[in-house]
C-alpha cells in the first residue's frame, strides 16, 4: 500500500513547517477511508462528491454508477482533486483545530477492461471487509455489471498539519 509517490510541487506551502511528508500522506491515503472527490465540468461549476477510496499501487480507486453527475462530468474534464482528513479535533480554549488532512491532485479515469475493473474491485472490497473472499466473489459477480470502477492518477500530493501537532511531535522527540 505505501508505494512511494513523486511529490511533484507546483507551489510552495506557505507554512513549509506545517507540510506532511510524502510517506506521512500516503499512510494518510493509506488508512483513511473515505474523502471528497473534486471536479470541475465544462460549465466552471465545481463538484465536490464524498466517496469511498482505496490506495494502492500509488493510484487511488473508488467505485460508481454506471450513470451519473460525476461520471457526465469526468467524461468532458478527468482533472480531479481528492481531500481526506486524517485528523480535526476541536480545541475550543485555542480557538483552533489539530488537524492532518492530504490533498491529492491528478486525473481520474474509468477503467474499462473487465479484468482490470475485478481486480480493482477486489482490492477496495478486501479493504472493506478483508475476512470474507467468498462473499466479494458473489458480490463482484452480482454487481460487476451495475457498477464503474476509477482511478486517480496522482500527479501531485500535499498534506499538512497544524502547527500545534508540528510542536508536540519536535516535543516528543526532544525528550526521547
């Protein structure tokens, strides 16, 4: 699951002390579950879709309906973004959040090959529920024809933390 990614940087973050690293935001991919899908379609509206993911082989995966608002709009402009939150707990006596968030940018595309759309379903349904392969078999093959696979190329990865995570981990390090 960890393949490494090039962390191409189109844009300095501003709070360079703040910026995951590349290993921190693909454990992020890693062991998060679900996120927000960006898109952009021909008329400049931007759609944002939460959705079920999985990463492996340095691409992310998400499955679909054949049919849809994503999937019309994927069709005209694949250029996407996908947000997770790792983290974002509330500290209401600072006025501020402890967060870890990874934001990846690339573009999706629908896998056609049936082959190809079973093995990825595979993958994302072992990560849903890794104890049962006799019943994935039965759901891949009830539902193969009813549904999309896609995949992210990751182009880009950026994740962040907040500045007071930054300094309970140089903290924790000191003391060690």
């Amino acid at each position: 699951c960890r393949t490494k990614i090039c962390a191409l940087m189109e844009r300095k973050m501003r709070r360079f002390k703040q910026q995951l690293t590349n290993e921190q935001s693909v454990e992020i991919l890693c062991t998060t579950t679900s996120g927000v899908l960006a898109l952009c379609g021909s008329d400049m509206q931007p759609y944002g879709v939460p959705l079920s993911h999985v990463y492996a082989n340095g691409k992310i995966y998400f499955h679909s309906a054949l049919k849809g608002h994503k999937v019309d709009i994927m069709k005209d402009n694949n250029k996407a973004s996908f947000t997770v939150i790792a983290q974002d707990e509330i500290h209401p006596e600072a006025y501020t959040t402890y967060f870890r968030s990874v934001v990846a940018f690339g573009s999706v595309r629908i896998i056609e090959d049936d082959a190809e759309k079973v093995r990825t379903l595979k993958i994302l349904g072992r990560r849903c529920n890794p104890d049962d392969a006799d019943g994935l078999e039965k759901e891949i093959a009830s539902g193969l024809s009813r549904c999309l696979m896609l995949e992210m190329n990751i182009e880009r990865l950026t994740g962040k933390q907040s500045i007071e995570l930054v300094n309970i981990s140089e903290r924790d390090t000191c003391l060690t």
